[in-house]
C-alpha cells in the first residue's frame, strides 16, 4: 500500500520590511539566526508534508530566499527538490490612487497590498515534480462574472487585478497522475472603509475559482482568509465552493483549548481555528486557512498543527499568527 499523500498550506510570516531582508534573515547563522525562522522550519519538518504552499513569503526575481529556505529545510531532513513561485500582484505598483486617498505609489495603490514587489507572495514547495501551472494572476476583477466590486474610478476598475497576491493552477504529478493545486491568498476582509472593498474582494477571489474548477482531480489549497461563522468575511462564496470539495474539518486541541475574550463570543467550533491572534479585540481567533480536496477524492486524515503546550506548542506561537493546516489523500 503506497503512504499517504500529505498536502498542506501555511503562512509562515516570512515576510519582511523591505526587499532582501528575509534572505539576510535566512542565511544568517550562529548566534545570529533568526528564531522566527527556526520556528517555521520545526513546525514544518514536524508535519513533513509531500506539498507544502506557503502563503506568506517574500518573492524576488532570482528565486534566492525560497531556495535559501528550502535549503534549511533541507539541512532539516526534508528536501523539495520541486519549487514554484511568481511575481504576485502583492506590492506590484501602479501609477493610480486604488486606495483614494488623493496620492500614488503607495502600499495601498499597488495591484494587491505591500511596500514592495513579492512582498508577501506564495510558494510552492513539493517532493514530486511540478508544471505545467497556471497563473491567473492577471485577471482583472471587472471581468469576475458577478463580481461584487465597488464603484472606483473608471481608470481603477479598468486596471485593477483580482488577485491580492496570486491564483495557480499548478499541476503535480505523482506516481504518474496528474493532480491539480488550486493555490490561493486572498486579502483579510478588513482594514477598509464603509465601501468593503476588501470584503468585497476577499469574497471574489474566492468566487473565481467556481468559474475555474478543472475537470480532474484537485486541491484548493491556501489563506481564504473567511471563515465560515465568525468574522467579518462574506462567507457565501466559501459555502458555494463547499458544493465542489469535501471539507475534512481538520482539528487541533490547541485551537480547541483557545478561550477567553472575543472567542468566547463565537459562534464556529474553536478547534477548526488556523489563526490565533489577540483575545482582546476582533477577530479573536479564525479559520482562515484551508485545503479542501475535490469531491470524490479518498482522505484519510487532516489536521492543524496546533498542540496545546509542549515545544511544537512554542514553535508553531513563535513563528506565526497562522497554524499549519494538512490533509492526507488516498493517492493514486
């Protein structure tokens, strides 16, 4: 019997203040190394999983801090011999005021938020081979069938992408069968105004896939950022994905454990949570990311790496508000 097929999806904050920064961060040794990044790498090589898509982490044009993390990975004991990442739209400028605020050129007024281009993009990080993929990150919103954007500026509707970051179609094969990763990272459905644009937004770059689902086996995977029953997303579109996939519902005692403050308010079931922040104020903890595998296809298992206590407990605290989500397939 083959082993299971781990896919997972993370947002492991490795994200910076300006361009380079996360490769000194990475290659930094000794006393000077990062904990932060120390963090990601235990938590990662905890669950060691066959596809990983990172949702948070800084792209540069060379390809040089995903290959110098993935050689602490390596250095680790887990090696991804396969990787993928592209320019996302975060921090991609544009010479219009998106953000209406009277001036150009800032974080606000790039193709999806950031100071920089491939501020906070994705990767994908895979033992088996991947290609050809898919990248729809060009996609104007305007053009979403039933897009609920809001009224901008006609020069804004015109130019604006969809994607906050990125939309792939990556195919992987393993053991000689095609599967499609359908990657995301939607924008946080806050930190706009009365007009909800990025609510808005958030709930379209979700929609788009209904439009774009493949006729083979596939895993949307990645930071929805929506949760089904708590915050302040637009959740119809994430129920009409719901029709397409099975949701194996991953689970942690850690999550579960979370009380106190805002989440004791909730109406969502806590150990389903991917997202700790602050118990004093809204959100309060969230599901907000998932890996959701097509009707039809066999899971065996799924989980989010999110311990109660213990020293996987401080890793998966130190180096992100997000907690690591898997999901383990019957593959072929």
């Amino acid at each position: 019997q083959a082993d299971p097929l781990r896919i997972a999806t993370y947002g492991p904050d490795l994200s910076r203040d300006g361009p380079g920064l996360l490769l000194r961060d990475l290659t930094r040794t000794g006393k000077k190394a990062d904990p932060q990044i120390a963090a990601v790498v235990q938590v990662i090589v905890e669950t060691r999983p066959d596809i990983l898509l990172l949702t948070d982490i800084d792209w540069d044009y060379d390809g040089l801090a995903l290959t110098a993390f993935a050689d602490l990975l390596a250095k680790a004991g887990l090696d991804y011999p396969h990787r993928f990442a592209a320019r996302p739209n975060a921090g991609m400028a544009t010479d219009l005021d998106i953000d209406g605020d009277g001036r150009t050129r800032g974080a606000a007024d790039a193709q999806g938020f950031g100071e920089f281009t491939g501020q906070g993009g994705m990767a994908i990080l895979s033992r088996h081979p991947i290609g050809p993929v898919v990248d729809h990150s060009g996609f104007l919103w305007r053009d979403l069938p039933g897009q609920i954007m809001p009224k901008l500026p006609p020069e804004v509707t015109a130019a604006l992408r969809l994607s906050s970051s990125a939309h792939w179609d990556a195919t992987i094969t393993i053991a000689g069968k095609p599967l499609h990763l359908l990657a995301m990272a939607a924008t946080p459905p806050v930190f706009d105004g009365p007009e909800d644009m990025n609510g808005r937004r958030n709930h379209d770059e979700l929609a788009f896939w209904l439009h774009h689902l493949p006729d083979a086996p596939f895993v949307l995977a990645g930071m929805l950022n929506v949760d089904p029953a708590d915050g302040d997303g637009r959740a119809d579109a994430l129920a009409r994905i719901m029709a397409h996939v099975t949701d194996p519902e991953p689970r942690s005692k850690g999550g579960a454990a979370a009380k106190g403050g805002v989440n004791d308010g909730q109406k969502g079931d806590p150990a389903l949570d991917t997202g700790n922040w602050p118990d004093d104020k809204p959100p309060g903890n969230l599901r907000a990311d998932y890996v959701l595998p097509k009707k039809g296809l066999k899971v065996l298992d799924a989980g989010v790496l999110w311990p109660e206590a213990g020293p996987v407990a401080e890793a998966a605290r130190t180096a992100s508000a997000h907690r690591l989500v898997w999901v383990d397939l019957d593959w072929p």
